[in-house]
C-alpha cells in the first residue's frame, strides 16, 4: 500500500495505535544492544514461550532502550486499563513469578517505576493508562515522573525509545511519525523549513555544534542540482551510546528528519554511514528502510508531492577518524578515510565534490518535533545559545548508569547526583570527562557548571556527543591523558606531521611519567606540544587531541607532579608507581590470591600470613580482587 | 586450491563495477563470504576489477575491521573503552591474553579457536568491564570469571 | 570575484592577483615570496599533509591556519606567511619530523634555515619515510601503474608494497627515488659483471636496477648498437603495450637513434 495522502497515514496510525494500546495484556522488552547483552533476548523468549504454553492472552514486544540500562533486562507490562508497570534485573525466576501473576490476574510484586499515561509529544498530548479505578498495589509503585533518574529528564530525540516497537513503522506514525513530512510536503516551502529550523536555534549534537539551519542554508544556497544528506551514525567516542541507542529504539525519527532535510536542501539522496561494531542498528534500519519504502514514504513522489528521497546504508570499516566529515565522505566514496582542509567545506563541496549536509543522529531526530511543535517551543528550552535538549550516555563511577535527555542548561551536578544518584562504594567524585577523546576533564570543583556548547569549551572541554564519564578518587588523571592520547594515537590516519608524529610523541612522554621516567620539563614540553598541535593538525581529530592532556595539567597538576617527583600514583593506578603488597595484620592465610596469581608470586602457609615477592610481580591485580579479608594493599 | 569460490567474488565485482557496491563495501563482502581477505582473493579481485593491488593493501590496512590472516573460530572482543578502562578493563585482557596463550592480547592462537582483538566501546558501558565472544557478551567481569568463559567454547569445540 | 575570472588578494603586505582556483603557494611563488615546502611537488596533485607550508588566513572576521599548497585562494582574504605564530609551528613540524629522520639532509637544511636543532627529549627513530605520499602520487599520476600506496595508518603509515613484499607491478622507472626528498628509497643501477646480494640472500648479477624499497630488481636491457645497458627491460615492455608501439621501438637507445 502507497501512503499518499494524510488519510493513508491516518489509517496508519489506526493499526499502530492497535498495537501500541491493545485490549489484552501487552508486554514489552527491552531489546537494545544493552539489554541483550544482559539476557534480554532470552528473558524476551521465555516470556514469548510462557504465554503461549499458558494461554495468556497478551501481546509480547521488543522496545528500544528506555534509559535505566543499569537495571536492564527490563520488561514493561501494560494490563488493560491499568498503568504501565516497569520490571528490572529480569531472569529466568522473575520470568516465571511474571507469568504465574499473569495467569492469575494478579499484580506482579516488585515493579520498579509506574507510568500512568503514554507521552505524545508530538501531539502535545497524554493517554492516560488507567481507566477507572487502580489497585492499590499498582498506585504505590512509585511513578517515573517522581523517580530520581527520570524527573530533570525531558525527552525529545528519545520520545519513542522504549515505547514503540522499533521494528514497526506504524506505532511510529501512531505517535505522529511521518505527518510532520505529509504536512511539510503538502504546504511548506524548502525556505520555511530552513528558516524554521534555523529560528529554533537546533545545534550540531554530533560534538562541534554548529547551528544546524546554517548549514542547511549554505548547501541549499550552493551550485548544483545534485546534493545529498548524509547522517554520520560513526559514534566512535568510548563511551557513548546515544546514537546506537536512537538508531536501534527509534529509527524512524532519524529517517523522518533525513526526508526533511533532504527536502530543505534539494537533495534527493540520503546516506546512512553506520559503524562496523553496531550490527543491530544495521539490521534495524534495514528493516525501517524497507517498511518506509513499501509504503511509499521513502522513493520516488512521496506523498504525491514530487520530491523523491531514497536512503541508502554504508558501513563503515573501524576507523574512528572516519567520524570526520570529509573522513566519512571518503569512506563512503570508497576510500581510506583521510580528511582534506576545509574550506571547501562540505555544504559547499563534499560527496563527489557535490553539496552535502552531513549531520549526527540526534540532531536529526529532532527535526521532526522541531516543525511540529514549532521553533519557539524547542528554543524556550536550553539556554542562551544552547538550545532543546541533549542526551548523554551517563557511565563510569556512578550509581545510575543509563541514557538520559535532559534540557541544555542542566548542571553537570543535577546529572551526577539527581539522575546519577552519586558515586558508589562511599568513594569521591574527582572529575567528569565529557567529549569523548575530543573532550576534556571537568573537576568536581566546576560541577555547577551548566551543560552548554559555549560554556564546556570555556572550561576546557566540549560538548561532544554526549559521553559523560564520572570519575573517582580511584581514577588517575594522568592516566586518563594517557588513555585518550594513546586512542587517539591507534586511530589518527596519520596524513598531517603534528598528529601523526605529534599525537605519538606526547603519548611516549605520558608513558615515561605514568612509568616513573618522567621530569618536570617533560611537563612544559608536553603542554607546548599539545598548543602546537592544536593549532597546526589538519583536522578535527588532531586539533582536539590534545584537549585531555591540557585540561588534566590545567586541573590536576598535582596528580603530574607526585608522579615526577614522588614517583607515586595517588590512585594507584599506574602499575609502575605502585606495589601490591599483603597486610600481614590483615590476611588469613587462605591462600585465595596463591591460585590466581599467574607468576606464583606470592609465598605463605596455610593459615599463615602470605607475602608478594615483589621481583616477580607482574601487578596484574587478580590477588587484589580476589582477597576476601582486604588484605591486599596497593 | 583457491580459498574462494569465484562466482561469489565474481557477483561482488559486478556491483563493483556497475558502482552499485564502493569498494570498501565490496572487501567487506569479500571478508564476509571468505572469512578474512584471502590473499588469492585480494588478487583476483585486483586483476578481475582492475583495481590495483597496492591501493586494495592500502585500505585492508587502513581499517581495522578488515583481516588479512585467518581468523580464529571464535572471535573474542575485550572491550576498552573509557568505561571499561575506568573499571580495570586493561587488567581484563591481560588476563585474558595469557589464559589464550596471546602475549600481545591480540591475533589468532595456534589452535585457530580463538582470535582475541580489542575493541573501543560496545555500548554496553553499563556492565563495565565488558567481553564479547561471538555474539555473547560477558559483563561485570572480574579476573577470575574469565577462564570459565573460555570452557565453553573448548568444550563446544571437542564434541 | 571579478567577472574574468581573476581573484584578488594580499599575501603579506603585497596585492596579488590570480586565476581563480589557484593556490595560495601558486600565487605566493608568482609574487615571489618563498614558503617553504615538503610533500609538495608541482608535478603532482597537492597533499597537504606535511603542514610545513602552513600560513595564516583571515577571510573576513574568521582566521585559520591553512595548508598553502591545498587552499584554493579566495577573493579579498589576507595571507600572512611568516608571523611569528606561524614560524613557531614551522619549528614544531620541522623539530618532530628531525627526530623521525635525522640523516635526511633536507630536514637538516630546514632546521638550519629555522634556526633549531633537532628536540633532544625524544629517541630519533630512524625511519626516513616521513609519509609525504610523493613517490606514492608519482607512480599513480605520472607513471600510471599505482605499484605502491600507503600502507596502516597514523604513526605506522608508510609507503610500501603489497603485504611489504616483492611489487608485481613495479616497472623500475626510478621516478619515486628521483621525487622522494628525503633520500628514504634506495636505488641502484649495477653494471656488467657487478654482483648484489639482496637482503633475502638472493644474488643480483648485472646489469640490473634494483630497488631496495619494493623488493624489485630489474635485467636492464642493452642497445643494439652501443651495448649500454640503459633500462629495466620491463619497464621498456610496459611503456610499449602502453603506447602501443613497435615490438623493435626500444631495441636502439636514444644516443643511438638517427
């Protein structure tokens, strides 16, 4: 069936709405790369098994990632007329437990968040769950709004993670999906989309934030009658999974915005440039491409409009540079992924030397929403120059781990302590790195700042994708430097003198500190080395390089120091500065650490206290872990 | 005998050719259906598609998906991204890189039952320190729990 | 832009003006300022990957450093050449690529005309390929045969021969050691009766070209008339399918033809 008028859609809608809000009982799983790593995929089976063999009349479905990754696999259950209950840490007993409440009717103890109506953001609009009155049980499962992780969050680009079914168009049009291009097809102009996009303030989420209706323009304004849209889906920064996540729980917004732009440019041709490690978001787009084109919202006269768009996958081949703009056009053209200078820049003259917008995932997804709430909805939230909302991938030492959306202007603090819940084990927070490789560490003492292009950058850092790395006392910042220096170093495509042999050599001077070699002028040396890369590499990637470096001397200058000159690690992390030894007063002579250390380094009889022969120690740390009674100190 | 069956190459060439497939698109394919990039089949490509040889070097040898050894049976990804790193990722593949006989926590054993490589960030930063073997990924790991994980690949292997 | 397609600029503190799409190195040597370049070569397509030949560029309020050899220049932008910022970068470039090849001479002539050493903090390496790409581009552009490209990437890239082994495709024709500048590809031209060991173990008799780099060595072929030996006889082979000439075209070298 062609969908070619609203009537179409509408009819659309109807079917997902079926699905999305049955009669009987549905049942929803979390099936993103993060909750099949942890089991989803057999807890989705079991329960799928379960109602069958039991007759339950209820609807089993996958869902994107709703965010709590740290309580994945989490199962959602909708009974008729009554909220929506969320179930974590889900295995194979839990399994059971749900299908026997099910078959008796009863409430399943132990949910974990209520929600009481279905957010349709794009209508501006709430369905309620609940209809009539709610057991008592349910109403005391406390509601998502109120829950500490959810409440500063607002979900944009997110809106439909965790509640469609990625794998079907319909339930994305049942939450407005796809009107916002008939309607923009049926009575806007290219212009009334760039000016609104521009108005709306929407900013480059991919890292660099430039404002995205600007690019639009200068490639709708060059030469030419062929140009394309490319959305960069490269995520290469360690630690972000924002991007995966919208691609693998909502596809559809990402394509819904490519049509858009593609329209406001006068393109009519889209990229996809997916990495090689995100297998699921391939087979999900396949399948999101493929039911776009059956319906005829992607091809030739969408909506008898006249404007065709097609959208094509490229895979990339494990190259973080290839997140570079024109990188990433050289592996699409088929090329190895080395940038050229800019200008030309790729508005202008980009894939096969035509105009070409290239824009990240999150950017896209929030496209849509943009032209249907309008530029003045989107732009009253954020701040001054940063506006809507940005999502960020919220790990390392924190207790709530998960994706969170929260408006820009948000501080750093609210998203540690308020959604994070804080830093666990009773340990301190030290910093948060935000940016990826590209970014810098912020120290506790600058937690109040607010999220924000202009102000991150001023305190040494960027915005970024959206990594947000917590740090503790337990985290050397020297080695983080040397972490992100050496990436950096594996990754550069090494074509420009000061990042190819720059990158290398700061990283050698990061190894001889974190290696007891260091010395004061090895300090001055490396912050002269980081400015002058800074200023003379030839892309993104090499002038952001020395961002981590920088603003760990900038912050954490004693951390440098104790390693030159006190040889010492204050974390203990750097296994040449440390030494593992036992506490005598302390060990119970179980001899654990004797059978898993891999060199046989350690002596003592039984029940005695034992002892590391230093000489022999490869500081590998497993007797460390493995200590019942803590006796292994570093 | 040829490590690739030429009517498989040959169907990755014409989509070459008729510029449905890039090139790097194309040695992808040529990597899935043959396991890596095999030397004959790096060079049939070459001569059939004209494509020179050293260009194809070029790009095998820029991006790291691609392999111009055999790969093990088993492919075991240790995750190093900053969460990881964050949570002793590093100490992780040590571990792992001895309990493989892999002294340079990368490459192939000798048994060709495992290939051991290191990735940047699976996304699963949730469950940091994080391993992947084939399509199973291993959270919340700690040094002890990784020789089981190696069990059941051994033992899969011998039946 | 002027509407015959010349563009008009300033280069420190003189006017120039140009065809458009010309660069600003192109434009700098016709109004006879000297910036210093290495991976550079008017023969070949430009890289822009040394960074040696950087210069400062503002374009209304926005300033940037660029590469001159790859910015085709614009109307109405002021380039500066040798400031002070851009003197010290040059420096930076040099001092790190010094300490990858010390030996090469014309990394030691930059140091001297810049006035540094090589930085003593870090261990030289010893490699003299410094990945410019020239005999890389040379052999794709000019000579046409693409037997060499750049292999891995970032600190390890390199110049190389498929697998770094014997190149199947190489001709001999000498153009990547004559464009290579920093002497990083080794040549050599052995006479009759002369003998090479190579570094395999295997033995070259001459007369034959050899170079050391791709694993190639070459049986020169001799003139009819004179008897020199005076190219790789495969290199010979390929120009004439190449061209499509006479089997007998290079039987007579070129002192001997009439």
């Amino acid at each position: 069936m062609k969908v070619s008028s609203v009537r179409d859609l509408e009819k659309l809608k109807a079917k997902g709405m079926a699905t999305l809000c049955p009669d009987k009982i549905k049942i929803m799983v979390g099936m993103a790369t993060c909750g099949q790593s942890m089991g989803a995929g057999a807890v989705f089976d079991a329960i799928a098994a379960g109602v069958k063999k039991n007759k339950i009349n209820a609807v089993v479905k996958k869902t994107g990632c709703i965010g709590l990754c740290h309580e994945e696999p989490l199962v959602d259950v909708l009974l008729p007329g009554s909220p929506r209950l969320t179930y974590s840490r889900m295995n194979q007993e839990k399994v059971a437990a749900l299908l026997e409440g099910l078959r008796n009717g009863a409430v399943i103890k132990g949910a974990l968040g209520r929600m009481d109506e279905d957010e349709f953001l794009l209508g501006d609009t709430a369905r309620p769950y609940k209809k009539g009155k709610v057991k008592k049980e349910i109403l005391s499962v406390p509601a998502y709004k109120d829950l500490s992780f959810y409440k500063k969050q607002k979900k944009i680009a997110l809106r439909n993670c965790g509640t469609i079914d990625p794998e079907d168009i319909c339930e994305y049009i049942a939450k407005g999906g796809y009107f916002s291009l008939a309607s923009i097809l049926a009575k806007k102009s290219p212009e009334d989309v760039i000016a609104e996009v521009e108005r709306s303030g929407l900013r480059g989420r991919g890292g660099a934030g430039f404002l995205t209706g600007r690019k639009w323009r200068i490639c709708r304004e060059a030469e030419g009658d062929e140009k394309y849209i490319i959305c960069n889906a490269d995520e290469g920064d360690p630690g972000a999974y924002m991007d995966r996540s919208l691609l693998e729980g909502d596809p559809h917004t990402v394509i819904e915005g490519m049509i858009i732009a593609g329209f406001a440019i006068g393109a009519q041709q889209g990229f996809m440039y997916v990495r090689a490690e995100y297998p699921l978001v391939l087979e999900r787009l396949k399948k999101a491409l493929k039911q776009a084109e059956g319906y005829g919202l992607l091809g030739k006269n969408i909506f008898n409009s006249g404007f065709s768009f097609t959208i094509t996958i490229s895979r990339g081949a494990g190259a973080f540079v290839c997140g570079e703009e024109t990188a990433l056009i050289k592996s699409i053209e088929g090329e190895w992924g080395e940038p050229r200078q800019r200008p030309p820049f790729p508005a202008q003259s980009g894939l096969w030397g035509k105009p070409t917008v290239i824009n990240n995932v999150e950017t896209f997804a929030n496209v849509a929403p943009i032209m249907v709430r309008g530029a003045s909805w989107f732009s009253s939230l954020g701040t001054k120059q940063s506006k809507g909302t940005k999502v960020f991938s919220l790990v390392g030492k924190v207790n709530r781990i998960g994706l969170v959306e929260v408006p820009m202007g948000t501080k750093l603090k609210q998203l540690i302590y308020d959604i994070g819940g804080g830093i666990p084990n009773g340990r301190a927070l030290k910093a948060v790195q935000t940016g990826g490789p590209s970014g810098g560490c912020i120290p506790k003492e600058l937690i109040n700042l607010p999220v924000d292009y202009e102000v991150l950058a001023e305190a040494g850092s960027i915005m970024g994708s959206g990594g947000l790395i917590v740090m503790d006392d337990r985290t050397c910042m020297v080695d983080v430097a040397k972490y992100f220096v050496s990436f950096l170093a594996d990754e550069s495509c090494g074509k420009c003198t000061p990042c190819r042999v720059g990158i290398k050599r700061m990283k050698d001077l990061l190894e001889d500190i974190t290696e007891g070699r260091g010395s004061r002028e090895d300090l001055v040396l490396l912050e002269n080395m980081a400015d002058a890369i800074k200023e003379s590499a030839l892309c993104g990637l090499g002038k952001t390089a020395p961002n981590p470096v920088l603003s760990t001397l900038v912050y954490f200058k004693d951390e440098y120091l104790a390693h030159i000159k006190d040889k010492r690690c204050p974390a203990g992390v750097c296994k040449a500065l440390i030494t593992y030894t036992i506490d005598r007063k302390m060990c119970t002579g179980c001899g654990a650490c004797v059978k898993v250390c891999p060199v046989s380094a350690i002596e003592g009889e039984k029940k005695q206290p034992h002892m590391i022969v230093a000489e022999k120690c490869i500081k590998c740390g497993a007797c460390f872990e493995i200590c019942p009674a803590e006796a292994v100190v570093k | 005998m040829e490590s690739f069956s030429r009517s498989t190459i040959d169907g990755f060439i014409k989509k070459y050719q008729n510029g449905t497939s890039s090139l790097i698109a194309t040695l992808q394919d040529i990597q899935e259906a043959c396991g890596y990039l095999s030397r004959d089949a790096i060079a049939y490509f070459s001569a059939s598609a004209h494509v020179p040889l050293s260009k194809i070097y070029c790009i095998a040898t820029f991006y790291r998906s691609f392999s111009l050894t055999p790969r093990g049976k088993n492919l075991v990804s240790v995750c190093l991204g900053t969460a990881c790193h964050v949570k002793n990722g590093e100490n992780i593949l040590h571990k792992v890189g001895r309990d493989l006989g892999l002294e340079a926590c990368e490459g192939t054993t000798d048994d060709r039952l495992f290939t051991l490589e290191k990735v940047r960030c699976m996304g699963c930063c949730s469950m940091a320190p994080v391993v992947r073997i084939n399509d199973d990924t291993y959270g919340n790991l700690n040094q002890s729990a990784v020789p089981k994980l190696f069990a059941h690949y051994r033992k899969a292997e011998k039946e | 832009m002027e509407s015959n397609g010349m563009i008009s600029f300033k280069i420190d503190a003189i006017a120039v003006t140009v065809e458009q799409g010309t660069t600003i190195l192109e434009a700098a040597q016709q109004a006879g300022i000297s910036i210093p370049t290495l991976c550079h070569h008017e023969a070949l397509t430009p890289y822009g990957g040394c960074r040696l030949c950087i210069v400062e560029v503002a374009r209304g309020d926005n300033r940037q450093i660029v590469s001159a050899c790859a910015y085709a220049a614009e109307e109405g932008i002021r380039v500066k050449t040798a400031t002070d910022r851009i003197i010290r970068l040059r420096r930076f470039i040099v001092g790190l690529l010094l300490a990858e090849a010390p030996q090469a001479k014309v990394l030691q002539e930059l140091a001297e005309e810049l006035g540094i050493r090589a930085p003593a903090r870090f261990k030289p390496r010893n490699e003299l390929c410094i990945a410019c790409g020239r005999c890389i581009r040379a052999c794709r552009e000019i000579v046409g045969v693409s037997a060499i490209d750049f292999a891995k990437r970032g600190y390890e890239k390199q110049a190389a021969a498929p697998y770094f082994e014997r190149s199947e495709d190489c001709i001999g024709c000498g153009t990547c050691y004559a464009i290579c500048p920093t002497g990083a590809i080794t040549l050599r031209d052995i006479a009759e009766g002369e003998r090479f060991t190579q570094p395999d173990g295997s033995v070259v008799d001459g007369p034959a070209r050899i170079i050391d780099n791709w694993k190639v060595n070459f049986e020169m072929k001799r003139c009819k008339e004179c008897g020199e030996a005076f190219a790789p006889a495969f290199q010979l082979e390929y120009i004439k399918k190449k061209a499509q000439l006479a089997d007998d075209f290079f039987d007579v070298c070129v002192n001997c033809r009439p």
